[in-house]
C-alpha cells in the first residue's frame, strides 16, 4: 500500500475498519480479532489516536514475531508490511473478514461496533456459531417442545393454503408428524423453532417475546391505545390485519364515472407485506418484541435486527438477493402464499404506495434495529389553508386525492375559472410542490406531489 493510500486512510480517522495503536500489544491482537469477527479492517501500528505519527522500531525480527503473536492468540493470519511516513516507521496490519467466525482471541471473543472493539455477547456468538456451521435459528431443535405442543388445527389450515396455492402439495392422507418431518420441522430429536413459532399452541411460553405490540400515540408520550398481538406467527399477521381494517381510516375513490373503491389510509397490501417480513425476518435471538407505533402522520414497524450482510438498505430499493435470516419461517410462508422469493417485497410495498398516492416509506437501521415508515396524506383541508392557499387552489388540491388526478378541463369545470386562470392556479401548485404535472399539451394532468 502506497505511503500516500496510508496517508489518506489516517486522514480519515478511526473507524469500523480503522484502528490506530501506538504499539502492538494485547489490545492490538484484541483488534485482530475483532477486524476478523466484523468485516475486517486495517490496524495501524505507530499511529497516535489522533492521527499524528508515533513511528515504531522495527527489528530484524519483529514483523514475524508480531505475526506469530496474532495466530497464536486468534489463528488469524494477517498481512503484515512496513511503510514510510515523515521520516519514520509504521507498521501496516491488513485483517480480512473470517470465513470461520468467531475467532477466539486468547478465549475472549470480539467484535468492531463504530471505531471500538466489543465483547460480543452470547446471542453474537451463537449467530456466528449458526453461519458457520451453515445453519438457521430456527432450524435448530426446541428441547422443551413435544408435538402435544402442536396446535392440529393451525396445521390443518396451513396445509389447506399450500394446496390452494400449489406450491408445496400435501397429500390429505399424510398425518401431522409426517407432514412435519418432510418439511423439515422435525427432527429425530424434537421439534424446530420454526415448528414452534409457525404451529404451537403457545408459542409465547417458548419464545416470550415472540409477539407483535401495536400502539397508537397522540403524540411522542401519549397512547391512546395499546395491544399485544400473540400466537402463531400466521395468527399474529391476520391480527394485526384486522386491527388496521377496523381502525383505519378509509375515503371512496373513482374508478371511470360511476365506479368507486375504498381507499385506505394505508394500503392494505403494503401493510399485510410490512408486518409479514417483519416476523418472518425479524431476530429472534433479540429479547425485543416487533413495535408497531401508529402516529397521526406516520406509521412506524420497528422489528430487532439489522440486514444481513452484504445487503444494505439502499440495495432494498433496487434489485437485490434474497437473504431469509429464518429459512424455515420464510419457507413455510412461501408455501402458504404469504411472501416472494425473490426479494420483492420492499417494491410491492413501494408500489403499493406510489399507486395510493402516498409518499414512499422511510427505511432505516438504526438501535440494532430495522424500522419501516409509512408516512400519511398529510394534505388536509385545513394544512392547506395554514399554507395561504386559496379556495379554488384548495378544490383543486383536494379533488387529486380524492379522484387521483386532474386536467385542466376538469379544473375549469370544478370551479368557472378561465382556460388561462386555471393553468395559472395548477401551475402555482406544481411550484409549490402539491402537486406535480405529466404529459404534454391537451395530455397534461396533473397528481399529487409529496415532502418528505
């Protein structure tokens, strides 16, 4: 690596995959391990913490002693080079990501969290421990669970929606435990977590915080009203599905001149595939429970756990892989036609919004967690008069959420204004972003626009 590439690196400060040390101590290998239990890193030696150049002496022998030392204490194996900076010494350590985590550092395990290193915990170990052996936290067998456990009649049902949907035929004449054991939910030593989750009569007795929690605030402190949704997980989504039918709320959209639909305030579709992916995806190894949080302006599902890498949240929005944390959960779903293989949920969603006029969710991992926000029609009547709009310029704002477009003819016809008068009031919307403009010349209709 260039003395100018170090340069730059050291620049930048400390971080995930930057580490400064003085000397090569204990505390160096610590971060040796814990480059190799994350996403590896690079540690440079002679390096004060802000930035400026210590230097170290370097040995006939050193380098190799300082390789020896990090494989004795983490079997990791970095690269280890010299490089020049002002006149002295650094010693440049580059750690790749282990293919065989976790790596015991001196039989302590670390990880990088921001620009420290961490004792990870025992959930932390027993996901890397998981990944290595190839294998799911809900594959694995729950001890305490016997098929007494097993609710016959939520089975019953699930087998009823695998036929229906023919992905996965099941013959009638199969009894439960077989039916179980070639799907992979039972094994010579008991039932799996998955069994449990998707199928038990009490999945709570197992797995406590395995539950949905669903509040509606006012604002940041009062709850107006607060619900625990519990069950097999299948049950959880129908729940909460049936609390959003009865509590949203819905206005009559057009279709053509006489026809009209129900319009949510957010669309079912989005919310039945939100809440889906957040049990089927969500870390149940973390003691938190899946939040629902419904404001008047946004609604907020905030489920524990991040993406897996190498998935990152700006990929959601495109194309990308699908990476199931809890293959079995995310198989039986599939079967029963509750989700895609594909990674397609997040665009269903964004569809399912940009179709109901409504601005795109917010996406973020922020606390360990994954948080998805619908946010609402916020265009009322009386948020746009506080805007200084006038009555006609109201009318016309209002009509595209109720109808989802309009044109100039439409305009003149809502409210006498002349052909010229009502291109003057539209484009005054389109500059103030309420709305926005498609087409050309007499194709020209106009939508709604949405702020973030």
């Amino acid at each position: 690596m260039a003395p100018t590439d170090v340069r730059a690196v050291i620049d930048q400060g400390e971080s995930e995959t930057v580490e400064f040390k003085e000397s090569f101590g204990n505390e160096a290998v610590d971060t040796i391990g814990a480059f190799a239990n994350t996403s590896g890193g690079l540690l440079l030696v002679g390096v004060r913490d802000d930035g400026s150049i210590r230097g170290v002496d370097i040995g006939k022998e050193t380098l190799r002693d300082w390789a020896n030392r990090a494989a004795q204490a983490t079997g990791v194996h970095p690269e280890i080079e010299i490089v020049s900076l002002e006149g002295k010494h650094i010693v440049r350590v580059a750690v790749v990501e282990s293919a065989a985590k976790p790596v015991s550092c001196r039989g302590r395990y670390f990880r990088r969290v921001g620009s420290s290193n961490r004792h990870m915990s025992d959930d932390d170990i027993t996901r890397a421990v998981l990944a290595k052996v190839g294998s799911a936290w809900d594959e694995v067998t729950e001890p305490r669970a016997t098929l007494a456990d097993i609710d016959v009649d939520r089975l019953r049902r699930f087998r009823a929606l695998c036929n229906q949907n023919g992905r996965r035929i099941i013959p009638d004449d199969e009894d439960d435990a077989t039916v179980l054991a070639k799907l992979n939910l039972i094994q010579e030593d008991g039932l799996s977590r998955a069994a449990v989750l998707l199928f038990g009569r009490d999945p709570q007795r197992f797995f406590p915080s395995a539950f949905l929690k669903i509040g509606r605030f006012r604002d940041s402190t009062l709850i107006v009203d607060d619900r625990e949704v519990t069950g097999t997980l299948f049950d959880q989504v129908e729940t909460a599905l049936s609390y959003f039918r009865e509590h949203l709320s819905t206005r009559f959209g057009f279709q053509g001149q006489a026809a009209r639909e129900v319009v949510w305030q957010y669309p079912l579709e989005a919310l039945r595939e939100a809440v889906t992916n957040a049990v089927v995806h969500r870390d149940y190894m973390d003691a938190g429970d899946t939040q629902i949080r419904w404001h008047d302006e946004h609604l907020t599902i905030l489920n524990p756990g991040v993406l897996i890498p190498p998935l990152t949240v700006d990929q959601l929005k495109q194309e990308h892989r699908s990476i199931p944390r809890n293959r079995r959960i995310a198989e039986m779903f599939f079967y029963a036609g509750g989700i895609e293989r594909w990674g397609s949920g997040i665009q269903r969603m964004l569809d399912a919004c940009m179709g109901a006029g409504l601005p795109e969710p917010s996406i973020a991992e922020q606390q360990g967690a994954f948080w998805l926000t619908f946010h609402a029609d916020v265009l009322s009547e009386a948020d746009l008069r506080e805007q200084g709009l006038s009555e006609r310029q109201i009318a016309a704002v209002l009509y595209v959420q109720e109808r989802g477009r309009i044109t100039n003819r439409e305009y003149r016809q809502l409210t006498g204004l002349s052909d010229e008068g009502a291109r003057q009031n539209l484009r005054i919307l389109v500059d103030r972003g309420l709305l926005r403009s498609e087409g050309r010349g007499r194709g020209t209709h106009y939508l709604t626009a949405f702020h973030s």
